[in-house]
C-alpha cells in the first residue's frame, strides 16, 4: 500500500479539503496569458474541431506540455492558467487543450468530450503542427481529464510521441467517484458541476436529440446522467458499462510511459481508497504521490508554493 506523505503544507486560511477545492472559485482568476491559437480536427468524420492555446517555450529543447481541463473546465480555468505560467517560467512551452464541446471548443463540436474519450486527444496531438513535437510531449491531466489521460497512455502512449504523463486528482475509479458524489456532504460540489456540465452540454453548437435534452434536464446527479446520456450516446450498455469500459484502474496496467499521479486523501470529490487499493509495484512506471490534504485540484500550499506543480516539474526533471 502507497504511503500518503504529510509534505504538502496547507495554505492558510485554506485549511481542509473542501476549502482547498472551493479556492479556485472563490478568489479571482489569475491574469490572462495570450497564446497562439489553434484548430485540431478530430479524425472521426464528425468535423469537430478542439480549439487550443500555444505558447512557445524559452528553451528550445523542452518537451511541448499539454494542460487537459477537467469537467466543465476550459483553457481559463484558473488553475490551467497558473499551470500555463508556471511551465513557461520554466522555459517549458504549453498547450491548453479544450476538450470536445468545453469552452471555446463548444461551437465547433457537436459531439460531448467523456471520461474514456482517449481517442480525442491521441487525434489531437497528431493534428498539431511537427514543430511543436520535435522535443515530443508530455500531457498533464487534471481531473476527469487525468482519468482519460491515463487511458490514453495505455492505449497510444508507445505510438505517439509522449515522455511523460502528469495526473492532479484523477478519478481512475469512475464507479467509486460516482458514488461518493452521491453523499449528502457533496450536494453543494455535485449540484455546481452538474449545472456547469448540463449548461455545456446543451450549449449552441452541441447536437442533442430531443430524448437527449430531456434526459440531460432531468438529471439530479451524475450517475443519472451518465445512465441516460453519456452511456447510451457513446454506445454503452448503461452507467456501470460506461464506468467499467472507461476507468483508469483498467488500464494502468498497460501504460509504460513515466507516469506522476497526484492526489489528496481529503478530496472531497474523488475519494483516496482506489489509490490505496492498487498494486503499483506491479508497474515501475507508475508512481502514486498521496498527501494528506490538497483537496480537489487544490493544493494551495504555505508559503505561496505551487505543491502539485513542483512536484509535476521535479518528475519531469528527474525522468525525462
């Protein structure tokens, strides 16, 4: 059983998971980073385009780092703009991907990005400009977006030209995190990411049937909508088919690229017992970084240090 470490230190007035999680909404955004935009046409016929931000790196031999939003997150979540800022810093260049149908993406997608939808970012990187890869690339996926990435890695990891791969508070038990969303105590999370996700899923641009946008509207939760909507529209028998088909947890056995996976034990969304569970001794390319607090996507730590992305900057350093 992984170890969870007390090193990361809490950020006052920050203290506990849920306030850890809610910092990136309560205080204000940090300032905009201008980027060169970019079109990636997905492969599938659909003539879905992801939009893109591209920032070019102070040293030219640093592999391109591709940020993934999670759930109804985009290329200006905060948190994907520190990380945007901090690996320029760095002299790393940066791509922000929006996923299918998030943010800026919306109007050129009719379909719905998903947990599993791996094969989206493996059309992406292959419609990027071969410059951008000459030093080849590493993905760093927060949320929901870790759980697809890890997947990625499994499937198109020794094909495509990734180093390395990041994941912050990857749900890889979709099952598990559908039901811990559930508790009463997550009422106030689930109800937010709902509204936000229904919002983006019936945004213009989106190509809903009028049994789709039902099913979307009535959702009091997300294993409602994943019954009703994800799973059925990406042809999946029911929620618990689309979970088992698409969790992490399935293919991590098959990934054999350098893989950071961060998380928090008071994540308030994503619980810490599928971390504690899995044998990662059974794969060296895989290393588990647990701490006791962090929250969601949070890790707002003392001393105004960026926890998850030194950590995320020292891996890279130490394996690429």
């Amino acid at each position: 059983m992984p170890t969870v470490s007390k090193a990361f230190r809490q950020r006052a007035p920050w203290w506990g998971g849920d306030l850890q999680t809610l910092r990136n909404s309560i205080l204000p955004d940090p300032a905009a980073i201008a980027g060169e935009r970019l079109f990636l046409e997905m492969a599938d016929g659909s003539g879905d385009k992801l939009w893109a931000l591209h920032n070019p790196g102070a040293d030219g031999g640093k592999p391109l780092v591709i940020l993934i939003h999670g759930l109804a997150g985009c290329e200006d979540s905060s948190y994907i703009v520190q990380a945007t800022g901090y690996f320029l810093a760095a002299g790393y260049p940066t791509l922000r991907l929006n996923l299918r149908g998030a943010g800026p993406s919306r109007p050129t997608c009719s379909l719905q990005s998903h947990a599993g939808r791996s094969r989206d970012l493996h059309d992406a990187i292959l419609a990027l400009p071969a410059a951008l890869m000459d030093a080849g690339v590493v993905v760093m996926g927060f949320s929901l977006a870790g759980n697809m990435s890890l997947k990625f890695a499994a499937e198109y990891g020794t094909v495509l030209p990734l180093r390395a791969l990041v994941t912050v508070s990857a749900p890889i038990d979709l099952a598990a995190t559908s039901a811990n969303m559930l508790r009463p105590r997550n009422r106030l999370f689930n109800g937010k990411l709902l509204r936000d996700f229904r919002c983006e899923c019936l945004a213009p641009g989106a190509a809903v049937s009028a049994g789709e946008r039902t099913a979307i509207q009535a959702a009091r939760n997300f294993v409602e909508l994943d019954h009703h909507f994800i799973a059925p529209r990406n042809g999946y028998r029911d929620a618990y088919d689309y979970w088992e088909n698409c969790q992490a947890l399935g293919f991590l056995p098959r990934i054999q690229r350098p893989c950071l996976l961060l998380h928090a034990q008071d994540d308030p969304i994503v619980p810490i017992q599928p971390y504690l569970d899995y044998a990662w001794e059974k794969n060296s390319w895989l290393l588990p970084e647990l701490t006791r607090h962090g929250g969601h996507v949070g890790f707002h730590a003392a001393e105004n240090r960026t926890f998850h992305l030194d950590c995320a900057l020292k891996f890279l350093t130490q394996r690429l």
